[in-house]
C-alpha cells in the first residue's frame, strides 16, 4: 500500500518486460519482488466510533508505479485557466490540459502485442502521468514538485523502426467529459451548491471554491440540466454565465475561482510572485560574471505582447417564468390586496396506448388507451424456478388459455399473490391447411387424400415486428392464433463445447420470477417464487385442514352467563364441520351452455367458469341441533410473524322487497330475540354470519374470532334492545369444562346487507350506496402484559379493542362460517415490515396510517372488484425497482388472477424541466390502479402501476383511471440580448434616475462619461466585439450586473503578455505577479506596480533541458 504522492522513498518498478521474480517455496508460486499480482481490494469495516454513521470511500484502486524518467526523451505540458487574450471575456471558462509525451521504448514495454510486457493489457486505459522537477539535495533532501497530472488519451503511437513511442496526454478533463449529468432543477442554487451538487453525483470529490473576502455569491434562480449534457459542458455553461474560472491544478483538483478573485484589485488579493528581467551579472575586475543584484532575473525573454480593447459587445440570455394562479377560484373575484398567487400546475406527461399486439397486412396502429389486463390462470404455476434441461428452458411458461386474448402486449409483468412475474413473450400456433391430393387411378377407382401443408407450428412472438413477420407467412385460407401460454422472462447460461455454443443445463443466470424482491419468504429468510393455483387450492378443500367448534352462542347474540374460563380444547367437534362444503365454481354468464354449479374439486364442466372465490357453507343441521352454536373453519399456518390479517367476504343471500323483512340470507337461522317497539317489527331475529379468526389453535379452536352477521331485519336500530343487536363481533374462545365459550370483547352495529353471489352485472361502474362485499381486517400489537387489536372494516377503523387476558400467540389464521351460511371469501392475506429493510420498526400501528387522499379512492360500488385497499396502500406501494418492498405479505386468492403491473420510466413530453411533479389525482373516487415508487427528476418520472381490479382496466380519461403527471415547470420563457450601447443608453438616461432612498444608484452622468469614452475608443482603435452566451443568467438585473463588471475590466487597454523563462513549477495558474524588468531605467514591460494574473503556463522538456512560458493578463 502506497500513498499517492511521490518522494525519494517510494518503491517503483523498474523492470517491466523482465521483473525480478522468485518462486515461493510454501506456494511453489511465481511471485515478484517490486510488484504483487492482485484480482481486487476488500476492506472490512469492524467498528464505528459514531451510533449509525456512515463509512464513505472516495477512492481506493490498485496502482502499478513506474519511474519512467530514464525513457523520456521529451515532454509538453499546456496548462489553461482562460483563453484571456483572445476571447474578449476576462474569465469564464472551463478548458481541458492537454500534452504529450515522448519515450525512447527500448524494450518494447508499450508493446500492445509483446507478451513479456506486463503493462500490455493496460494500454488501452486511461494511463496517468505524473510529472514531477525535482531539487536534489537540499540540505540532504530531495524536493518533488509536481507539475501536472495527466492521463493518457488513445493508444500509444508506437515506431518500431526507433523504438519511439508518442502518447497524447489530457488532465481530468476527460472525467468530466465522459459522466453524464444528473437530469436537475434547483431553485436559487449558489454556485458552489449547483458545482457541488454535480461533482459528488459523479463520485469526484476533490474540488475548491476560491473566493474574494466579502464576495457575495452568485445565485442562480433556476439552476437545471438538460438530459444528456456531460458534466464538463454544464461546467463550462455555469464558469461562462457567472465569469468563473475553471481548471484543474497539479494534483487533479478541481479549483473555481470567481471573477472578483481571479482579477482582483491589490486590496482583495496580494502579490504572489514577482518576475525579474534585468541583467544580473557584470565584469569586475578579474571576476567576468560578478552579480550585480541580490535577487537574480528569472524572464530568459519576451515572447509577445499586446494591447486588448474591447468597446463593444453583447450579452445573450433568456428569462423563465412559472405561471401564477390564485390561490382558490373564491380569490378570482377578489380585489388584488386579497388575491394570493401560486404555481399553477401543468400536465407534463399523459401515458398513451401502445401498438396493437396484432396487425392485418403489415398495417400497424395504436391502442385508442394504455391497458394492463387482469387474466386468471388457467393451469397452475409451481413455484420451481426456471432451469435448463437437455437444452430446453423448462419452468417459464403460465397459461392462461383463451383467457389470454386480454393480453395488451408482449412483454411486462404480471403480479398476484404477493409476487411480480415478468414475461418476455406470447406463444402463436400458425397450423397447417388441409388439402385435397389426387392420386393415381387404383382398380378403376381414383384415389385421394388429405394431407396439411403450409403450416409453420408454435413460435414465441415477442413484438409486433415478429408477428408481422410470421403473419405474412400465413398460407391461403390459414389461420394464427394464441395458444394461451406466455413466457416467463429468462437468460440461461451457455457452453460451448468443441466449437458448438448450448444452453447450459442446470438453473438458469436470470429469472422473471420474484421480480423487484417480491415473492414468498422462506424460513431460511430468502424470497423464493410462490406456488400459484389455477382455480381453488386443495387446500382449502381438504377436509383434514377443516375444524368445528361447537360454542355457547348465547354469549354473544344473548344475555351472557358467568363461566370460568381457561385454555383447551373447547367445543371440538371436526367431523361436523367436515361435511361443509367448500368450492369455487359458479355459472358463467358468458356461454351458451348452462351447467349447474358443482362441488366436486377439480371439475370445471362446461358453462361454469372458476369464480376466483371460496364458497363456503356450513353444514346442515338436525333439529335438535342449534346452527347458531357451530363454526365451521379453515385454518391456515403462516410462515411469518404477520401482524396484519384481512380478507374479503360476501354473505350469499337474497334482498326481499318488504320493508322489514329486508333480505333473506341463505343459512339464516336465530340469532337474536328482539324487544319491538312496533307491532310490524318480528320478535325473532334470524341471519347468518362469519369472518376470520386469528391466532387461532387448531386443536382447542382457542383464539380471536372477528365476525360480521347480515341479519333478516333492516331496522333492528329501532328494537328497545338495539344496543344488544350487533352485527360485528370480536371475541375470544376459551373453555369452561368441556364448553366451548366465546368471550365477548367488543360488539358494534352497522347495515349488513346480503350478496347475491354472481360476479356479473351491468352495476359494477355505478354507484351503490350500500355495498355488500366486505373487506374485514385484525391488526395487533402487544403492549406490556395487554394485547391492543385494531378492528377495520371496508378500509375503515370501526374499532379499538384491548384484551388484558391475552391468548398465545399461534402463528395460524382461518375463515369460518357459523351454522349453514354461506359465504364468498375472495382472498385471505397477511401483512408485516420486510425486516431485512428496516429492522428499527414494527408495522405502522393502526394501519390506517397507510391511507391518504392520493392512494385508496375506489368508491364502495367498485372496491367489490378491486383489491382490498390495506394491499394496494401497504403491499403495492411499498413495491419499487429502486429497492426491496417494505412489506412482506401472504396474499392468497381462491384462483389466482394474474392481474398486469407496467414499469414506466419516461421522460416529459408536454412540458419539462419540472420543478416538482406529482402523479395527477383522478377526478372521482373510482380508481382502479395503485402507484408505488414514483420517484421524478426534472425530465422524467420513474415508477411502477398496478391493476388493482379483477377486469382489463382502462387508463383513460373515460372511467376515470387517467394516468398523468402534473408539476410546476416553466410555461414561459423569453430570449434577451443586451448590449453595450442598450446598457449605456438606458444607465445615463437623466429622466430615468436609479434610486435606493436617496441615494442614487447608478450616476447618469458617470454613465454618460464612460459611453463617450467607449465610443471614442471605437474611433481609435475600431470596433471589437464581444460575445456572451449565458445558460444560467435568466434576469434582467443578473445581465445589468454582468454587463457592467465586464465593461469595467475591458473597456480599457490591457495588456497581454507572453513570457519565456526559467523553469518554476511552483508558479501556478491563478497567481497574481509583477514584472520588475527595466534596462537602463527604463521599464521593458509594464509601468511600476502593474499586476497580471497567469492564465496560461506552458511547460516543455527536451534534450536541451525544461522550458517554460508564461501567459499573463493584466488586472485592471
């Protein structure tokens, strides 16, 4: 490990074609004395003197370090700062160091082809230079002054005839040039911010701001980067705009000087060096060369000299504005002392449909809107990950059979159950077309038969190029139709043996599943594919995964008894519950054929469709039984510690016209005895129920039980006992003896109202005041020695609820249904942190912190059809291709539906650079699609979309799911120029006076001076013009202000001066000298106290010895 400066004790390599090697007797391996081969760097951080900070690396990289001093035979060195004798401008500008270099290369080391050479793979990188004079013993040491940091450009130009080798030598410059600039817009960003801002971006971080003592800043109103723009050319737009200087010293820092620094006046900035030019020896006596001064000249000669004016010019820039609005529309007719002005937004990008998947006769058109589709599988998709066998991808492939005709693309990703899928394409079957062949005549009968030419068989179409192609291939009267089977993205490894390149067999490199860190999590803590089922899991039908509890009803829905409770089996009865029925398959409202609804598992007959649903019913009863004593459930283990628990349901039932006998729920069966206050009002109240139970055991059906009941009567608000009439119930079950008995924790009345149990109906846009699917959800955490739950329903907290008894945590939840009800439960999920992300925090408690204006707006008519909205507020969002989820989740619907998330990176096209940008709010509260790592840049916006219904759903103004982006960005800009003669004309005009109090600010008749005094100036020595592009001054006061410090340096002769003199590395750019160069008295150069600053040094070595000339500028 070395340091990266140079002195006397650093180790270099001398030998590069024959290293000095040895072999070690431990390893018997070659090994080198100057050198060790490396394959890469490690650092291992094991203590941090600072709670959570961070370790910051700059730079750390293997180096090879050569003296190459013996091989040099010439060098050149051009250091810039400004082009100030020519350009006509003082300072602002940001150049590249340029050289070479010259090598006498004996033994063939830059030899890209000479194997012994162990720099000959290196060549084609960027080699650094660096360039040091050195002071030999001075006082027993030796002085290393660098010159100048370089780097290699190209490949070196080699001479085999001389062994010469030439390279062409370029500063950090090259960095710059090579790095994109971040897309930004900053509002008033100072200089130093806005440079800052870019370097670090970049990983460059040595760089230095040098300013005058009480220099103000300069501020630029709106600081922006347009794409694509390197960051050397925004460098050299902010050094032109503000007059900065710009240049890279001797060791590859970065230094901004500003103008007031560069060209200081003697009270800003001192003298850094004085140059002499006299004669300095002459002949005394016998002593020819005696010195005549103490200090001795340093100027070998004048290399040229000139006398710059500049009298005219111009500054060109443009103004921007961001469009105003009142406050409120109230404000619109309110007097202007009232009105308040804010950004008024702008639409800055609107997503647009994309190519049509299939195309007629090589024609091509757009969809009329951007879709994202919502397919049920129509096979299951295992959770094994795609891998190679025999040379073919196996695992990669989901079918959707017709199902896939919704497909709007070829390529995107899919997502259910908690995992993002991504596909690549979508498989065609182009069959052949049977034809009648004649054959010869046979016994006098003449032969034929049919044969299928013409046909091509199954290809994997992945844009609508590919199906054009195979389309125009179709043969007369042929057909070309998807098979249903879409492939899964994958990049197998390859092989090559004997020359042939094959599929290695085994997992493949990449993979479509567990896309963006999505998936299931294993119990070794790694996120592996889930298993998705095509139609209801056996799982759920499985009668060894189905448990009954018979309880003490009267307890929840009566006057509750005095039991002592306590843990165990309690009111287990399976076998009654095994004779419920479980299913997922209904009619289909599409078809012709008309089949009834079967509960036999995996048997879809003809005109029944999979609902996507379990339909649960409680077994039937004798009558000697109570149904409202039984629960029938489900359970199921989870394979996390979930803190959040939902699913959503529907009691199946029919909706009756009278007005008190309301509905009739299938199932029903006394719950309640009310207390009417009216004669028409029923003493018995029936109905049917069920929900979710969580932390439940399954063998003592010990744990939490929230339940919802659709009762027979609508106005049980109006019973004298009403207050004992719930419809939601949450309570825990434990024994007492060998009874089960529930403990009521808290109870709660809302309108239940029945489903009828189809997934059809034209009503599913339009607005139901009372829904009839309910999403129900628990949600805990442990509190001392109590258990605080959070009770939700439809996305709302309906209550709060605290257990100072609680029961063990069991990591199982279940659904369950009570008596002979029947129920639709559409999907079961559960929700914690992903505490590989953030191990600081549990779940945000309530949930209900999750949901804002912007997130769940699905009105209660369309949520029956949507995604539960604790999924699309916590799963969903939390989803980003920029990091791992926030979330895990168990997300389990009864046949899956594969429902299309699209990732957007796109760049405005209606109006940019954007100050801030938002995605736009629908303008009702259906929304049918969740947003989640929406992260904007000036230009563009990242950030992904989820269908969060169970249709093809429409981004489009027409159902009200539009997909824009709005932000504040300029809506108006102007380009201005300024001129020398506009700027004088408008400062000396007398009835025009700038005033601050009562002082004046700028002196109309100081102002009419000077213009006279340029435009005699155009008479003596003619017009000379500057010119002044400015990106970054965007006011009028910025130019007025730039206009007249420039005038102030130019409008008068300055001399530049071109000086040859002894080699002096410590003389850097930026230095303010002075000449002391007379002959005779009189002065060669410049009159006394004159000072210049160095713009240019150009520094060169040959056979004769260094050289080097000076550029100087004089300060006015």
């Amino acid at each position: 490990m070395e340091e990266g400066s140079v002195d006397r004790l650093t180790n270099f390599v001398t030998d590069l074609t024959s290293p000095v090697s040895f072999v070690d007797p431990a390893t018997s391996q070659t090994k080198f004395r100057e050198f060790d081969q490396i394959t890469g760097l490690r650092i291992v951080i094991d203590t941090m003197n600072k709670v959570d900070s961070i370790f910051d690396l700059i730079e750390l990289s293997p180096r090879l370090a050569v003296d190459l001093t013996e091989k040099v035979e010439s060098f050149n060195i051009t250091k810039t700062a400004s082009d100030l004798a020519n350009s006509g401008l003082p300072v602002g500008q940001l150049l590249a160091g340029v050289g070479s270099i010259d090598l006498f290369d004996y033994d063939l080391a830059f030899s890209s082809i000479n194997t012994n050479s162990i720099i000959s793979k290196h060549l084609t990188k960027n080699i650094q230079f660096k360039l040091y004079e050195v002071v030999v013993n001075v006082d027993g040491f030796d002085y290393f002054i660098p010159i100048k940091t370089m780097y290699s450009e190209g490949m070196p130009e080699v001479s085999t005839n001389d062994r010469s080798v030439s390279l062409s030598l370029r500063d950090m410059f090259f960095y710059l040039e090579s790095r994109t600039a971040p897309q930004i817009l900053i509002q008033n960003a100072s200089i130093s911010y806005a440079v800052s801002m870019l370097l670090d971006s970049i990983g460059f971080s040595n760089y230095v701001f040098k300013r005058a003592p009480g220099e103000d800043e300069t501020i630029i109103p709106y600081f922006f980067v347009a794409p694509e723009t390197s960051v050397a050319q925004v460098l050299n737009d902010i050094a032109v705009s503000t007059q900065t200087a710009m240049f890279f010293d001797e060791y590859n820092n970065l230094v901004l000087m500003s103008k007031e620094y560069m060209l200081p006046s003697s009270e800003v900035r001192g003298t850094d060096i004085t140059l002499y030019g006299s004669n300095d020896f002459a002949k005394d006596g016998v002593l020819k060369n005696k010195a005549t001064k103490q200090k001795l000249a340093n100027i070998i000669e004048i290399t040229s000299e000139q006398d710059d004016v500049f009298n005219a010019g111009e500054i060109s820039y443009t103004t921007r504005y961001i469009q105003r609005s009142t406050g409120t529309i109230r404000q619109a007719s309110m007097i202007d002392q009232d009105r308040v002005w804010i950004y008024k937004p702008a639409l800055l990008w609107e997503v647009a449909g994309t190519e049509l998947t299939k195309s007629a006769n090589d024609v091509v058109g757009d969809q009329s809107s951007y879709v994202l589709s919502a397919i049920p599988l129509q096979s299951d998709l295992t959770d094994a990950l795609p891998y190679v066998q025999n040379g073919v991808i196996q695992n990669n492939v989901m079918d959707f059979g017709e199902g896939v005709y919704w497909l709007s693309r070829y390529n995107g990703y899919f997502y259910a159950n908690g995992e993002v899928i991504k596909y690549d394409a979508v498989e065609y079957s182009i069959p052949g077309v049977e034809r009648t062949v004649l054959q010869r005549n046979v016994d006098g009968q003449l032969v034929s038969e049919t044969v299928v030419g013409g046909g091509i068989g199954k290809v994997w179409i992945s844009s609508i190029r590919e199906y054009q192609k195979y389309f125009a291939q179709i043969p007369f009267n042929g057909k070309m139709y998807p098979t249903g089977r879409v492939r899964i993205y994958s990049e197998p490894n390859y092989i090559t043996i004997n020359g042939i390149e094959k599929l290695a067999d085994g997992p493949v490199a990449k993979h479509g599943r567990c896309q963006f860190g999505t998936g299931r999590v294993s119990e070794d803590g790694s996120v592996v594919p889930v298993y998705h089922f095509a139609g209801l899991n056996s799982y759920w039908s499985d009668n060894a995964n189905v448990r009954g509890c018979t309880m003490e009803s009267s307890q929840i829905f009566g006057k509750p008894s005095q039991y002592t409770t306590q843990l165990g089996a309690a009111g287990v009865n399976n076998s009654l519950a095994a004779s419920s029925t479980r299913t997922g398959v209904l009619k289909n409202f599409l078809t012709t054929s008309y089949a009834t609804e079967t509960p036999r598992p995996g048997s879809i007959a003809p005109g029944t469709i999979q609902s996507s649903a379990l339909i649960f019913t409680g077994p039937s009863f004798t009558t000697s039984q109570t149904p409202v004593d039984f629960v029938s459930y489900v359970y199921k283990p989870l394979d996390n510690r979930y803190k959040h628990f939902g699913t959503r349901l529907r009691i199946v039932g029919k909706q009756n016209a009278g007005e008190n006998n309301s509905q009739s729920p299938i199932g029903s069966t006394q719950y309640y005895v009310g207390e009417p206050k009216k004669a028409d009002q029923n003493v018995v109240i029936g109905g049917a129920s069920g929900g979710i139970a969580v932390m439940i055991n399954p063998q003592t059906n010990n744990g939490y039980y929230f339940e919802i009941a659709a009762l027979t009567e609508n106005n049980v608000n109006s019973y004298t006992n009403a207050d004992n009439l719930h419809t939601m119930i949450f309570y825990k079950v434990l024994k007492s003896g060998d009874k089960a008995i529930p403990v009521k924790l808290w109870g709660g009345l809302a309108q239940i109202l029945v489903d009828d149990g189809k997934f059809t109906g034209q009503g599913r846009m339009t607005t139901e005041e009372n829904p009839t699917v309910y999403d129900v959800s628990v949600e805990y955490k442990n509190s001392g020695s109590s258990r605080i739950f959070y009770l939700y329903v439809n996305n709302k907290q309906v209550a709060t609820v605290i257990d100072d008894n609680p029961l063990p945590v069991y990591n199982n939840m279940a659904l369950f249904v009570r008596g002979s009800s029947r129920l639709m439960f559409e999907n079961v999920y559960a929700i914690t942190n992903n505490y590989a992300q953030n191990t600081s925090y549990e779940l945000d408690t309530p949930i209900s912190s999750l949901f804002s204006d912007d997130e769940i707006t699905v009105s209660e008519s369309f949520r029956k059809y949507a995604m539960s909205g604790v999924v699309q507020a916590s799963y969903l969002t939390g989803v980003s291709p920029t990091e791992p989820p926030k979330y895990n989740m168990y997300f389990e619907e009864f046949g899956t539906i594969m429902r299309e998330a699209a990732y957007f990176n796109v760049r405005y096209d209606k109006a940019y650079p954007a100050l801030y940008a938002k995605l736009s709010p629908t303008f009702n509260r259906v929304k049918g699609y969740t947003t989640s790592g929406f992260i904007a840049s000036a230009y563009g916006a990242e950030f992904m979309v989820f269908n969060a219904t169970d249709t093809a759903l429409n981004l489009d103004e027409t159902g009200g799911n539009y997909l824009r982006i709005q932000g504040v960005t300029f809506t108006q800009e102007s380009q201005h120029t300024l001129t020398v003669d506009e700027f004088f004309s408008r400062n000396s005009d007398f009835s025009r006076p700038q005033i601050s109090g009562s002082s004046l600010i700028v002196s109309p008749n100081k102002a009419k001076k000077e213009y006279q005094d340029i435009k005699a100036s155009r008479l003596t020595h003619g017009i000379n013009e500057f010119s002044l592009n400015a990106p970054y001054i965007q006011t009028h006061d910025d130019a007025d202000n730039m206009m007249s410090w420039i005038i102030s340096k130019i409008m008068k002769p300055r001399r530049s001066i071109g000086l040859n003199v002894f080699g002096m590395p410590v003389l850097q750019l930026g230095d303010i000298v002075e000449i002391d160069y007379k002959v005779d008295n009189v002065n060669q150069v410049s009159l006394d106290g004159a000072r210049f600053v160095v713009y240019q040094i150009d520094y060169s070595y040959n056979e004769s010895g260094p050289n080097m000339q000076v550029f100087l500028s004089e300060v006015a």
